[in-house]
C-alpha cells in the first residue's frame, strides 16, 4: 500500500473514532436521563404507595409497565455503550496497525 493510502486510512480511523466517542457520549447523556428519571419515579412511586396501601387501592398497573419500559430502555442504551466501545477499540487497534504499516513505508 502507498504513503497516500495509509495516510487516508488514518484520517479515517481518526474520524470514525470522533464519531464514535461522540456517539458514545450521547448514549451516556440518554442513560444518565433514563436513570434520573427512573429515580425519581421510584420515589414519587414509593411515596404514592404508601397513600394506596393506606387507602387499600390497587397501585395503578401504568405505573409498573413505565417502570418495566425505562428498566428496558437503560438495558438497551448499556448495550449500546457496550458496543459503541468494542467498536472504538476496534478501530483504534486499527489505526495502530496503520501506523506501523505507515512506518514500514517510510522505513523500506
């Protein structure tokens, strides 16, 4: 391979790794929100449930399934920032198998 096309490969990498810590930070920021807001549903429920439980009301079924459905969503942006990651240290092996290959070209 030429100076010049081991040259674009490492430009790439590099632009392909800003994506992906990009990508990576805003999956965080996601989760970090899910979880706020799970949290404080938690306590606004725990609250309500003392009121139901007193009134000896069943405790509102819509309450459960958001709870289900944000504990799904904080699962699902974990795997994402799982794989966000593999694929960051994926390319940034990469790029150093690049670069030594670009070293060589300058070498030999």
């Amino acid at each position: 391979m030429d100076i010049e096309t081991l040259q674009a490969q490492l430009l790439e990498c590099d632009r392909a790794i800003l994506e992906l810590n990009y990508l990576f930070s805003e999956t965080l920021q996601e989760q970090e929100l899910l979880l706020n807001y799970k949290n404080r549903l938690r306590i606004q429920v725990e609250q309500k449930r003392i009121r139901f439980f007193s009134l000896k009301l069943p405790f509102p079924k819509v309450v459960k399934n958001a709870l289900q459905h944000l504990d799904q969503e904080i699962q699902r942006t974990q795997a994402e920032l799982e794989t966000i990651s593999c694929n960051i240290e994926s390319c940034q092996l990469f790029r150093i198998s690049v670069e030594c290959r670009l070293a060589q070209s300058f070498d030999g």
